[in-house]
C-alpha cells in the first residue's frame, strides 16, 4: 500500500527497510560489503521501496552502499531517508543540532548516496542546546533548495516535536515503538502526530526478534550478548511476551504467514502508522518480511492481537541503537 508522508509529496509502500546492518560495521560484528547490497537489492526486488539509513550507521558507509544499489535501479521510483546529528569532528560523538552542522551533513549524505535529493531527511536525535525550530529550519532551506523533499525528527520527545514544528515544517517523526513497547500510545505523541498531519514510522518494531515467534523458554545468550542486558529478555517479563506472542501463532496459521509476517501486517493496517522499518542481516529475512504486504487481518484478528498485547501499552522504549531486529 502507498502512504504519504505529512504535509510532503514523498510517497512509498507502507513497509520498508531498516539499513542499520548494511554497512553498519560499528554496530554488527561481521558484516560483508555484498551481504549489505544483496539486502538492498532484495528489498528493491520484492516491492519495498523505502530505504532508511543513517551516518551513523558504519559513519556513512551503509549511506553509501545503499548508493551503490539506488544508482542501477530508477531513483524516482525509491525513497531514501537518511539522518544526521552525530558530530565526532572534536574526537568524540557528539549530537549536534546546529543549523551549519546539519546543512553540512546533508550535503555530505548527498554526496555518499550518490543521489542530487533526499527523500527524507532526519534529525537523528535532538541535542540539549539547539533552539529546534532554528534546527528544522535550516532543513526547510535544503527543501525549498531542492535537496531534501521531506524533513523528519526522530527520537525527539513529545515537548521537543513540538517546539521543532513551530512553524509546520515537520512531516514526519520516527522513533522506537512495537507491540511490546507502546508507550507513545499514552504520552500524547502519537495523539499529537495526528492531529497536526505528520507521519510517524517506528523501528524496532520486531522488538529484537521477539515478536518473530523464533524464542522459547530455553533460549540462553553468550554473557556478551546485548540481549542480556535488555528487560524485555528478563523474567517475568519475559515469559509473559512468550504468551503474547503465542496467541498470534494460529492467526497467523489461518493466513499460511509466519508470526513475524502477521506482526507486521499489524502494524500495517494500524491508523496510527505510516511506514515500518524492520531491520534485517540476511536477503531471506527480506523476502520474508515484504510478504507481510499480502496478509490482509480481519478487525476481529487485528483486536486479538491488540488485546493479546495490551499489558505493553504503557512499556517504556529505550532499547540500544545497536539492538538488532
């Protein structure tokens, strides 16, 4: 299905991909150059059409690997999204928020895409200093420049998002937000993102696999697997997802889809969202996933899993950028 992205012409299919393992080598261990084009192209192959990147990922590598792949197919058919805000010019990561700086970035992300516009374009993270109206400023600048089509702000807070669309520039705002960890659903942002006609894309929305069906109570982790440090893999907790997620399973049966197809679809037909951006490592992990885009869920299905999933609702996000899905 094609979506529209807040007050912008930017249009895509409403399921794309999360490029943080393509070229990410900072984040994942391990990874291959064509490992990453290979995902690209997998997507681009099976109807997903929305590429989300960032500098940050690899320090502009995986920008410039999902380049590499935009560059041999139709670029007016593709939407790129890239951010920026991470500042390592003193030696160490800083988030920075200055107009000059993001103007900067922006140009820089041109050039490593390979590409004359950005389809999207997000402030990465909000930095303490920097007025947010002046910030998405300088992006309106690069819009009306040609540069950029669409100006976005993730993992911004709700009081932030507001600031920052002072002047309605804002089209749309990604951050952290699955079955498991629905919080923005109380805190207004969602509410607030509706109301003023900007678009809204959660990552993780797999929630380190666990919302694919693929763990069971005798899963265990090497002791320096980031998933021994997240709550969502410590009891009770745990087992209470479990049982969550087992309640998707024979819907999920009726619809000859897996439990992380039918998740998906979930948050597909969700009013609140816009797009979803499951991240992948491997091409069948690709492939599987765009097939959530033929699984249409009845209103009866779609309020199972709601319901099966409402003690989340008020869970907290918070997860590490390095988690993977």
């Amino acid at each position: 299905m094609m979506v529209k992205f807040g007050h912008s012409t930017v249009e895509a299919n409403s399921l794309g991909l999360g490029t943080n393992a393509v070229g990410g080598y900072n984040l994942f261990p391990d990874l291959s150059d064509d490992d990453g084009r290979k995902l690209v192209e997998a997507a681009l192959a099976n109807g997903i059409n929305l590429l989300d990147t960032a500098y940050v990922y690899g320090l502009g590598h995986s920008e410039e690997l999902v380049g590499e792949v935009v560059k041999e197919h139709s670029r007016d058919q593709i939407v790129v999204a890239t951010k920026g805000a991470h500042d390592f010019s003193t030696g160490e990561e800083v988030i920075n928020n200055d107009p000059q700086f993001l103007t900067d970035q922006v140009n820089k992300s041109l050039e490593r895409l390979g590409t004359d516009y950005i389809d999207i374009y997000y402030i990465h993270f909000p930095d303490h200093d920097t007025p947010k109206a002046e910030a998405v400023g300088a992006l309106q600048r690069l819009r009306e420049a040609g540069k950029i089509r669409a100006i976005g702000l993730s993992n911004f807070s709700l009081d932030q998002i507001k600031e920052a669309n002072a002047d309605g520039y804002v089209d749309v705002v990604e951050d952290e937000f699955s079955l498991l960890h629905q919080d923005h659903l109380k805190d207004g942002k969602l509410d607030y993102l509706h109301d003023n006609q900007i678009s809204f894309v959660p990552y993780f929305p797999l929630a380190s696999g666990l919302l694919t069906g693929k763990y069971d109570q005798d899963v265990t982790f090497p002791k320096d697997d980031i998933r021994n440090q997240i709550a969502d893999f410590k009891e009770p907790r745990y087992s209470a997802i479990l049982a969550a997620v087992d309640k998707v399973r024979p819907i999920a049966a009726s619809h000859q889809a897996t439990v992380a197809q039918t998740i998906l679809a979930w948050y597909l037909q969700n009013p609140l969202i816009t797009a979803v951006i499951p991240g992948a490592k491997r091409a069948d992990q690709v492939i599987s996933n765009a097939k959530a885009m033929d699984v249409i869920l009845t209103s009866e299905e779609y309020g199972q899993i709601e319901e099966a999933f409402k003690e989340f609702a008020a869970v907290k996000s918070g997860k590490s950028l390095k988690d993977p899905d």
